[in-house]
C-alpha cells in the first residue's frame, strides 16, 4: 500500500456499486479518509436503503481503513450541503470529491416525459453542482482540492437517451468552467467517461437484447459487458493524487487497459466572408465545403 491519498478526505457520490464502489475502495486503500454516499435506489433513481453505502463502509473497515456513510441525494442544494458537512463534521475538511450518483430513464425522445427528462438532469448535472458547490467552498479555504466528474461517451450521442446524454456532455462543459474556476486556489477539476459493466450499461434487458442479436449472427456482444468496474478506479486516484496537479479541466476515457484522452472542442473548418451569407449563398457553397463528405448517423428509412 503506497498511501499516495495518506490523510486526504475523499468524497464519493454513488459509491455503493460500480465505479463509485471502486473509486471508494482504492482512496481508502490508499489511505484517504472516504465518505461514501449512495441513496441506495433503484437504477431508475426510485427507493432507498442505507444498505449499499453501510456494506461499503465495513468492508473499508475491515480491511483497516476509515469511512463514514451518507445517504443524502445529490438531486437537491440540500442534499450536496449534506454531503460535504458529513465530510467536515466527521473528518475536518474535504480534499477530494468524486461526483458519480447517476440514475437512468431511457426512452426515445418522442416518448419521453417531463418527468423522465427532470429526474435524469436533476440526480446528473444538478446532482455535480449541489456537491460541487459546496465542496469548493472548503477547497478554496484550503488551497487544495481535487474534483472528478463523471460523465459518459452517451454524451457524444446514443439512442434513447436524451436526457442521459445532455446530463452527462453538460458535465463536461461544468468540468471545463469549474477548472477555470478553481485553477488559481489549486484546485482541480477532470472529468472522466468510464467504459466499465455497471447496473447503468449493461441492463439485464440490454444484456439479453445483446445475446439474441449475436445468436441470429448479428454483431457481437460489445466488450463493454465485459469490462470491471474496478479498472477505472486507478486513474480516478491518479486524478486525486498530488501528482495531477497540473491536469486541470480535461475529459477522459478509461476502460479495461486503456485511459483515452478526449479532444477539445475546436474549429475544424471555417468559410469566411465580409459580411452576412445569404441562404441562396449557403446552399450552394455548404456541400462543397463544410459539409462535404459528412454522414448522416442515422438516415431515413427507405420507403
């Protein structure tokens, strides 16, 4: 045990399964001081039980490490406040906060309800501001903080999940803003897009859906079934240690073996005129230019 995070106070949101379990598990490992939060509900963000975060905590302290649990949501300003006063109140500060409560409410976007949409941005993007906020408060006093976000290659785009996606791409740009920020207390903000089998990426049904396509010979089942949850947890240490000091307002990808780098947004190609482009202009000059070559990701159905 090398102890990089010897007597840091971490805080993980989500923290009973999946990737939050695993972030967990190594801070503490690695000598930080974890409190680990989880409502305890449902994927679909129904229910509650204290039950996930209080199994995390025995295990840490079976193995010699310090935790404390927290039930709060992270969908209210109530909620993130209570989070981190359960940091101070049991440890004295809060050094690191890794922003991983998520829920789903998949549906196709001319089905999907008011609701629906609410609840996904509230646990997600609200969820990364309610904690966020209040945990900065301290990280400016102190000079010191580390802030990982959690966000998701959904955000690039994938069917049914609208609501998903616009939380999670949201959060990237939440990371950029937050780094810029925090930079000057040294405090630092990332964000990562972990490709890990949780309760949220592999669904039974999904899993099933997978299986029968690959038995009809279609495409085979993706390796994302396949990837632990625990592989992304080193380089979410990585990201609370001393040692990533100077990575400020970045966006990765980890899965398995592999830590991805992610592109910032930047012009790719530009048309230039001294003053306004007319519509007759643009339709004439668009396909040769800036949309030449691009695809359609998803075209119309012939017929």
């Amino acid at each position: 045990m090398a102890e990089i995070l010897k007597d840091r106070v971490a805080v993980v949101t989500g923290a009973g399964r999946g990737v939050g379990r695993g972030s967990a598990m190594l801070m503490a490992q690695e000598g930080a001081k974890v409190v680990v939060n989880d409502l305890g509900g449902t994927p679909n963000g129904t229910g509650a039980s204290a039950s996930p975060a209080e199994q995390v905590v025995a295990e840490i302290k079976s193995k010699g490490g310090k935790a404390v649990a927290s039930y709060d949501s992270v969908a209210s300003m109530k909620g993130g406040e209570s989070i981190i006063k359960t940091a101070v109140d049991s440890f004295g500060r809060v050094d690191i906060l890794v922003n991983n409560a998520g829920i789903l409410r998949d549906r196709m976007i001319y089905n999907m309800g008011e609701e629906e949409w609410d609840a996904v941005i509230a646990v997600h993007l609200k969820g990364h501001f309610a904690c966020t906020k209040f945990a900065s408060i301290m990280m400016r006093q102190q000079h010191y903080g580390r802030i990982i976000n959690v966000g998701s290659t959904s955000g690039l785009g994938n069917m049914g999940q609208a609501n998903y996606s616009a939380a999670k791409e949201g959060i990237v740009g939440f990371t950029r803003t937050v780094a810029r920020d925090l930079g000057r207390y040294g405090v630092t903000c990332n964000a990562i897009r972990p490709r890990a089998a949780t309760r949220l990426t592999v669904t039974p049904e999904l899993l099933a859906a997978w299986q029968k396509r690959a038995a009809a010979g279609g495409p085979a089942i993706p390796d994302v079934a396949q990837l632990d949850p625990n592989d992304v947890a080193p380089f979410v240490v990585y990201l609370a240690s001393e040692a990533a000091g100077n990575v400020n307002g970045y966006d990765f990808e980890v899965g398995g073996g592999i830590v991805s780098l992610m592109s910032q947004p930047t012009r790719i190609k530009t048309l230039y005129k001294k003053g306004r482009w007319d519509v007759a202009e643009l339709i004439d000059i668009m396909p040769k230019t800036l949309t030449d070559g691009l695809v359609n990701p998803a075209p119309p159905e012939p017929g």
